[in-house]
C-alpha cells in the first residue's frame, strides 16, 4: 500500500499500523491493518471469510472468532457500525465488504480512488500496475515455504556512503545490579530502532544467541553511541553522549531525569535526537515506527527484559524462571510479540537441552509460541529469527532459511540471522558456506557472544581444517566455559588431530558438566540432517566412551 491512503474520513499509515480519524490517532494491531489494507485492496468485492482466513493467516488454523474479534476491532477504530455501515458491510452468509471510498493521494486532493469503478481508468493509463506492485507487495503473506538455497551476506561497505554507527553496551550507574537487565535492554533497543532508519547504518552488539564479551571489540563505525543508566526510587535516569570518533568531538550528549513511567518517551526521544543530530532524512513511516513501542505497558516490558537477560545465561533454572517472566509480560499485554517469541525460545532450549520430561511437546509449544509471535506482528526482525530457530530443531532447515531471508530484508545488518544461516548450512552438510556467514556476523557484531565462535569452530572439524576448529572453539570456552557443545567439539577436533590426552581431558569436563551425558542421546535432539557429518562426528569421538553402553 502506499505510506499513507485515504478511506472515507480517515487516513491510513499502514507502516506504522496508525489510523487517524479527524484528531484522534488509533494503533491497531499488525493482523486489524493487515486487514484493512487486504479490504481496501479489494474495495467493492465481497471477500468470504475462507479468502480472508487464506490471505492473513496462510498455512495456520486460526477459529473463526479470531476474524470475527478483528472485524470489531477495525470497526471500533473506524467509528463504524454494524448496522449502518459506512466502512465494512457485512454480506450476510458471504462475507464482508468495503464501501468507503478508498483514495491514495496522502494529501487528499486531487486524489483518485482505488475502488472498482475507477479501476479501468488506471489499468488504462498504466497507473495501475504500479499500484497494484505496491499493494501485492505489502499484501501478500511472507512465503515461509521458499526453499532456495542462495547464499546471502552483507555488503562489505554501507550502501550509498550511509553513515555508520555504534551503540556501545550503557553502563548501570550504582552497585545495585539488580538493574543490569535494564541497561542491556536499552541498549539493545537503542539498536533495533536506530536499525529503522533507512539513512542510517548500525553496526551492533545485539544478540538473541548469546551473552556479548566481558570488554567490547574496536567497532569500526565514525559515530558511537554510549550511556549510562539507573533507576531508584522510582525514578529513570538515563545518560546519553554520541561520539564522532572521527573528530573525537562529542557532537550531542543529554541527561534524562523522569519517572520510570516515561521509559518508552525516553527511547523515542533519544532515537529521533540522534537522527536530528547527524541531520538524517527520516520518513513518515519511519518516524511512525520510532514511535511504535512493542507494548504500551511498561511493567509488561520489564518483566521481559529481566526474561531476556535469564535466557541468555542458558541454564535450565534461569530458563523456568525467564518462562515465568514472559508469561506476566503476555498477561501484562496480549498482545506483546516479542515476549511470545521468548516464551518460543524458553520452549525450545528445554528441548535441546533434554530438560522437558516431554521434549516433543516443548518443541511443538515452540512452535506455537512462535507463529503467535508472527501473527501479532510480521514487521519484527528477530521474530523471523525465532521462528527459523524452532525450525531448525524441528530440521525444517529450508524452512528456516527462507524466515532468514525475510529477517534480513527487515534489516540488513542483523549479524544473528547471518550467524543462523551459517549454523543452518552445517547441518545440511554444506560446512564451505558457514565461514564467510560467520565471518560477516561477528563483522556486523564484533562483541557477539560465544556461539559465532562455536559455529565457526564446528564447521572447521567437518570441513578438517584441525587448527581452525581449536581456535575457534577455544575462543568459544573462553566466553563460556560451560558450553557442552563446544566442549563435544573440541574433545573431536583434538582426537582427530593426534591429542587424545586432551581429548581425554575434554570428555572429563563433559561428564563434569553432565554426569549422565550419552553422545547418541545428545544426538537425537540434534538438527544436523547429514549422516556423513554425523558419521564424522561419531568416529571421531568414539577412542573416548561418551556412548552409555
């Protein structure tokens, strides 16, 4: 659809999933405008609700209240009625249908209608095919079946000269580390909405897939952003300084003194003040996305950001108790995606870690959880990554890649998609590929955690590069030292090349780290789909008795 379109007395912004009606600004759920938009596209037919169910909710069983209840949240938005409608006619055992002019000057004058009558006026003027490449392409549902296998990687340089930028981890002012969550999820933020910008190319330390380093890398971006943060008594206080390291002139620094209430005004503030700062050309639509929260409750947003920062430490008590968080936060507010896509992840690390007493199930509310997340709302990045990251448990690896994709349309410096599609390739027996992913992640985020060295490593054993794989995979214990799979891949490459006193060594601190570990238990909930790989992985480990016999 085009940024902004008219329909009756109202304006449309579906980028920002806004509808203004005379002074009143209305958010509407992404699944109430995908609606809207499908309705507007198709002005004057009458869509049944099995094409309804066909186009919003591809592939998924959804009941039909589930339409229903968006069909009243979009009248209510609209100011319609039922009965006298001036929007949404209900077409009784049909379906429904829109009735309101729909126009696509975003100015309102001089503007030509999209509905039916006109239609052969636009088809004939060459109009409306441009249009219609504009409505198909925001309209039709993400093909999450695509299978090709295309390499994808990042430019090696921002497109068209765009500025880079850091944000560097905020630091927690006090001692009370109690708050440490906060100055993570800050950051992180910080990063995903600067991502938005179209003028603008971020360079971050953000990860689903691990704790960052102890002491950030040298990132090689001109302008940095740093802060600090802490909250008591209440209170928020939020310090931000933006450094052109080029000229080393801090070129715009501010403290923040508010309510902790005010956490989401704070965020959009410091975002649009970085933008004014280095001048950059912000849209309409991207401004409405700096204003867009992902939940208007700011409780609901705490107890996730405490969850996010459980499930990175990746134990199995830190997980229950990050499950118990994003689970306040959905009560907190339904309709909160990126806690439903938490909650996914929470599900899917019982399975692999063999912590659920039934791991299909968990995988399976894995799933659940994830799709939810998608329905809620398609324009988040990491939820794609979410969901491609239960796919591949499920080894749906092609599956998954396809969800990659669309992650790094969403954003293009999304080093933890990258990062996935290396792993994802190694498991479909096509190692030569993981590197140059790998190599492009921890490039796009150069204080990512352990795991990009554990991908890195297990690559370089399948692809026999012995000197690799130890660098790598010594890089991965020095982040975390529990990390059993780094340690099963290290006692191999050591035992493939000629170490087997410390292979032995290794697989002592395997069984440390758990007693009743069996290597082809370990291997059932693994994803790796290539036997040859797997047949390698066993040789290899075999001289040192990890099979409960």
């Amino acid at each position: 659809m085009p940024e902004v379109f008219s329909l009756g007395e109202c304006r449309i912004y579906p980028a920002g999933n806004e509808l203004r009606r005379g002074n009143a600004r209305v958010q509407l759920e992404p699944k109430v405008m995908a609606l809207l938009c499908h309705l507007a596209q198709n002005a004057g037919d009458t869509l049944s609700r099995e094409q309804l169910f066909e186009a919003l909710w591809p592939g998924v069983i959804v009941s039909d209240d589930t339409l229903t209840q968006a069909i009243i949240k979009l009248r209510k938005a609209l100011g319609d009625s039922a009965r006298n409608p001036k929007y949404i006619q209900t077409v009784p055992k049909r379906g429904y249908r829109l009735v309101a002019t729909v126009d696509s000057a975003s100015d309102g004058v001089g503007s030509v209608p999209l509905n039916r009558r006109r239609w052969t006026y636009f088809l004939a003027a060459g109009l409306a095919l441009l249009i219609f490449g504009v409505i198909t392409a925001y309209i039709l549902p993400v093909d999450l079946t695509e299978t090709s296998t295309d390499v994808v990687t990042a430019p090696d340089a921002p497109p068209d000269g765009l500025p880079t930028l850091t944000v560097h981890p905020f630091a927690l002012i006090g001692e009370d580390t109690a708050h440490a969550y906060l100055a993570q999820g800050l950051t992180f933020d910080l990063i995903t909405d600067l991502s938005k910008l179209s003028g603008l190319w971020v360079i971050g330390s953000r990860s689903i897939m691990g704790q960052r380093s102890e002491e950030p890398e040298t990132v090689p971006a001109r302008y940095q952003v740093s802060g600090e943060v802490q909250r008591a008594h209440g209170q928020l206080r939020v310090n931000v300084h933006l450094l052109d390291k080029e000229t080393g002139r801090q070129i715009w620094s501010e403290r923040y003194h508010r309510p902790f209430e005010n956490l989401f005004q704070i965020q959009e503030e410091i975002s649009r003040r970085i933008a004014s700062t280095l001048s950059l050309k912000v849209t309409e639509a991207e401004q409405l996305r700096l204003a867009h929260s992902y939940t208007h409750n700011v409780q609901a947003y705490e107890h996730f950001l405490q969850a996010q920062a459980l499930l990175l430490v990746r134990t199995q008590a830190g997980n229950e108790k990050a499950r118990q968080l994003y689970r306040q936060a959905i009560a907190l507010d339904p309709s909160f995606a990126r806690a439903y896509a938490g909650l996914a992840l929470s599900f899917a690390a019982d399975y692999r870690n063999q912590w659920a007493a039934d791991g299909n199930e968990a995988l399976e509310q894995a799933r659940r959880m994830a799709r939810t997340a998608l329905q809620i709302n398609p324009e988040i990045p990491e939820i794609y990554w979410v969901l491609a990251y239960v796919n591949t448990q499920h080894r749906e690896h092609e599956r998954a890649l396809g969800l990659l994709r669309k992650a790094i349309s969403l954003d293009q410096s999304f080093a933890d998609a990258y990062a996935l599609m290396g792993g994802i390739n190694t498991y479909l027996g096509r190692s030569e590929e993981t590197p140059g992913l790998l190599r492009t992640a921890i490039r796009l985020n150069p204080d990512a955690g352990y795991l990009y060295f554990l991908l890195l490593g297990r690559a370089y054993f399948y692809l026999r590069d012995w000197e690799q794989a130890l660098i790598n995979l010594n890089e991965a214990l020095v982040r975390n030292s529990a990390s059993l799979e780094a340690h099963v891949y290290l006692a191999a490459v050591m035992e493939m090349a000629g170490d087997h006193e410390g292979a032995v060594w290794e697989a002592e601190e395997i069984r440390s780290l758990r007693g009743d570990f069996d290597l082809q238990a370990w291997l059932g909930t693994y994803p790796m789909t290539d036997q040859e790989q797997t047949d390698q992985l066993l040789t290899a480990l075999a001289p040192l008795d990890l099979v409960d016999r």
